[in-house]
C-alpha cells in the first residue's frame, strides 16, 4: 500500500500543520477547527493549503455544507493519527522530571474555569512553578480521547467508554439578584410574581435551553428577559449590575459574592463530571493535576458541591469566605459593592 507520509515528505512538513490537518478532519469544518484549536479560520485554511502544497494533491473536498476527505486525505489523516499517538508516548516518557517546564492542558465549563477554578490555580503554580496550565475555557466539551485536552471538566455525562471518567459533585443552580434590582424592581416572593419580572438568561453548549422556561411553567421566557448571553462570567456580572433575576451556582456565596438569593421554590441541579484519556496518568504532572482538581470539589470542604441541596444562607455557616477560599483575585462575583 502506497504510504502517504514517505521520509522524503516528512522532511517538508511541519507537524503543527499536521495536528491542524488532524482537527479539520475530525470536525470537517474550518470554522470549526479554528474553535478548537483557539485561532483564526483564515489560519486554519491557509495551513490547510500550505499541507496541500506540499503532498501535491488535496486533502478535502470542499463541499456545499462543510467538507470532506479526499482518498488521500483519509490516508494522511490513518497516520497523522498515528504520530499522534506517539507523541503521547513520547510525552509521557519526557515528562517524568517534573523540574522541566511541562504543560498540561484543561478544558472546563466556562463559569467552573473563570470564577472556581482560576483563583485556586495561583496556589498550585506556587508549588509547581514548571508546570504550565493551558486553561481553556468554554461550554464547548472537548474530546479528551482525540487529545483535544488532557482533561476535560464538563456538565455533560462523559459518553466515550474508553475514557476514565469521574463524577466530582454537583452543581446546584439557584435564582439570584442583586440588591440595586430588589430596589428598583422589588423581591419576587411567588413563582408566578416572576413573569412581572426582569430576568438574564444564559444560551450555550452545556446549559439546558428550556429548563428555565419549565421551571417557571411558561412555554418560553421571551417577553421577559432583560438580557441573553452566551457566557456564565456575563450572566453573572449582569446579574450584580441589576439587570435582572438569574440563575447562577450556590459556589457564589464561597466566592463572597453579595448577590441575594430569590426564594420562589426554584432550583436547578446538574452532575459535574471530570474526563481523561486511559493514558493520562502515565503524564506524571498531569496526574498530579487530576488529583488536585478532585480538592477542589470536596464536599466537606465546600459543601455547595454536595449530592443534597443546602440553601444559599446556609452555607457558610459562621465562617467568613476569605477561610474557605483566600481573595486571590478580584472577580466580577467576588468585587464588593464600591470595589472599582
């Protein structure tokens, strides 16, 4: 069989554009790839190109809804796979003294990444100062067996059986607002007061579509929502600013956010799972990443990610938020009124 990546052209290409050949053929789409991969899709196509230039034919079919791979282009994708296969094998064999600097890549839900996560990251770079953090981000799940990420934290039950998976806690969704919008626009106290009220909506991978909708026992939640946005970092910062009442996680109140929890008998709950490649736990700094991601959803130590619902106000206890989490960073949830 005709071997598409003789040692001739292996001389000519680079391998970053061949992991982006890679990521355009699993999601057949440049836009798509360039999501992925973080870039622009004019540089996604343009190292699409330069591939071509160089085997002298092309890897896909350009077609009406998206492309496709060529017979070649599904020969070069067979063993680009597995180069990339082997450079996992050759990661895991290089990364073994954690004194060199070494990377280690997480893809997470983008209100768990910003708002829990990130704070906590200044404490675990302290102790290991040569380890990088690729920190991605957004509601998008990545697929941690095509080595999109070495792990993936995500609201979404894993479906990939050859991955490990492990279910960390739960998130409890509950109603709040602001004290500005309780004075302007008064507290609701009923479920149905709420259809005479402002509300912020989030739109994104991830995030149930009409579960608000169901919760209140409307068919849609248009006519009264003040604001929609595909981000939790904007529905929340919406929320303090007083633009409407909105569903956000009780880990707010360990972030010592001010917000007021609306009691309407509402309240919203979803798993939060942790996903990795078979092979990660051979990558030692990777390892040591996973088991302290686990820390930080410790239901005794932050009771928000516990199985049972526990209410806003009584989370706390008598203890100040700053024992539970250190003020790392000032975060929209976590800025005090006045703050700047």
């Amino acid at each position: 069989m005709e071997q598409p990546l003789g040692a001739a052209l292996l001389e000519r290409i680079s391998w970053d554009d061949l992991r982006v050949f890679v990521v355009v053929a699993r999601t057949l789409s440049f836009r798509k790839a360039a999501t992925t991969l973080r870039t622009s899709t004019s540089t996604v196509v343009r190292r699409i190109e330069r591939l071509e230039s160089v085997f002298e034919f092309r890897l896909f079919d350009r077609l009406s809804d998206g492309l496709g791979l060529t017979e070649k282009g599904r020969r070069v994708y067979q063993t680009a796979q597995d180069m990339e296969r082997a450079s996992y094998s050759l990661r895991a064999h290089l990364d073994q003294d954690l004194n060199l600097r070494g990377l280690v890549r997480c893809s997470v839900t983008e209100g768990l990444g910003t708002s829990w996560i990130l704070p906590q990251l200044l404490q675990f770079t302290r102790t290991h100062p040569a380890t990088i953090i690729d920190l991605r981000c957004a509601m998008e799940v990545a697929d941690v067996m095509r080595m999109e990420t070495d792990v993936a934290v995500q609201l979404e039950k894993p479906s990939r059986p050859d991955a490990k998976s492990v279910r960390l806690g739960r998130l409890h969704i509950y109603p709040f607002a602001s004290r500005q919008y309780i004075d302007t626009y008064g507290m609701p106290t009923r479920l149905d007061q709420v259809r005479q009220h402002r509300l912020v909506h989030q739109k994104a991978a991830q995030v149930e579509d009409d579960a608000y909708a169901r919760m209140l026992n409307l068919t849609s939640v248009e006519g009264i929502v003040a604001l929609r946005t595909n981000t939790s970092t904007a529905l929340g910062y919406a929320i303090e600013l007083g633009l409407g009442i909105g569903p956000l996680p009780t880990y707010i109140v360990g972030l010592g956010s001010d917000l007021i929890p609306v009691d309407i008998g509402l309240r919203h709950q979803v798993d939060i799972w942790m996903t990795y490649h078979p092979d990660a736990r051979a990558l030692r700094r990777v390892s040591i990443f996973i088991d302290w991601l686990k820390t930080l959803f410790d239901s005794k130590r932050y009771p928000w990610f516990a199985d049972e619902f526990i209410h806003p106000r009584e989370l706390l206890g008598d203890r100040p938020p700053d024992e539970i989490i250190p003020k790392i960073v000032k975060l929209p949830l976590r800025r005090k009124r006045g703050a700047g």
